[in-house]
C-alpha cells in the first residue's frame, strides 16, 4: 500500500501513511476543510453565502 500524501510505502505503526510528517499534513487538510464534499442542496448554499457574506475582508 502507498501513501497517499507522498506516494511512499505505508508504516505499520503510521498506516495508511508512511510517516508522522504525512498523518499529520492529512490532518492539517482535514482542519482547514481541504476535505469536503460538494452539495447542490439548496439550503446548504444559501447558507454559505450568508457565512462568505459575515467574515470580514481579506488583506493582500
């Protein structure tokens, strides 16, 4: 089996990883919503675009 961060072969003791570095980039993509599933309910987008409309402008 590979990672599927790097590609690498797994770690028992990290599996499905290869390593500590690799669980926790997954991790990190988890915290920060890389991770989701798109949704065509309705509702669901409303909702977002009132959260988009509530946060405050970026700076760049």
């Amino acid at each position: 089996m590979s990672c599927p961060i790097c590609g690498e072969t797994t770690d028992q003791s990290y599996r499905p990883f290869c390593s500590k570095r690799c669980a926790d980039i997954d991790l990190g993509k988890w915290l920060n919503g890389g991770y989701s599933v798109p949704s065509e309910d309705q509702e669901d987008l409303e909702n977002a675009l009132e959260d988009a409309e509530k946060r405050p402008p970026t700076e760049h």
